[in-house]
C-alpha cells in the first residue's frame, strides 16, 4: 500500500497537481510525534517509538503545516 502510495504522489508531484506538497519523512525506531502521526488502532497509546510507518503523511512546502499526518504502528 505504501508503495502504491508514494507512487501516485510522485506522479501528482510530476503533472504538477501536488507541487506545493512534500511528504513527511517519519523513520520506523523514530519518535512519535503528535504533529506528523496518527496511531493506528492496536497501537500501544503509550509507546512513544514509531515500530512500523504504513502510509506517510504530507504538509505544505512553504507553511510546513501538516495536511495529512503519517499513519503509524507504535
């Protein structure tokens, strides 16, 4: 899924229809950060590491504000 993911958003990125987007970068092993994720259900609510990233999240070049955040296991 994630990799069918990135590719629509790269192709969005290339016809010109996303260029005031970028996508987030949240690693797996990284901290989770309420700004740039979103726990999946059967997450742990307390885990502060990010264990698996399913799809990543997107926000705007310019603001940096958060659009869509990444979907995360912790």
């Amino acid at each position: 899924m994630t990799r069918l993911f990135d590719f629509f958003f790269d192709l969005g990125q290339k016809l010109g229809t996303l260029g005031r987007l970028e996508q987030l970068t949240v690693r797996p092993n990284g901290r989770y950060d309420v700004d740039t994720c979103t726990r999946i259900d059967g997450s742990d609510p307390a885990g502060n590491i990010v264990k698996e990233v399913l799809v990543q999240g997107y926000r705007q070049k310019i603001s940096k504000r958060v659009v869509e955040p990444s979907l995360v296991r912790t």
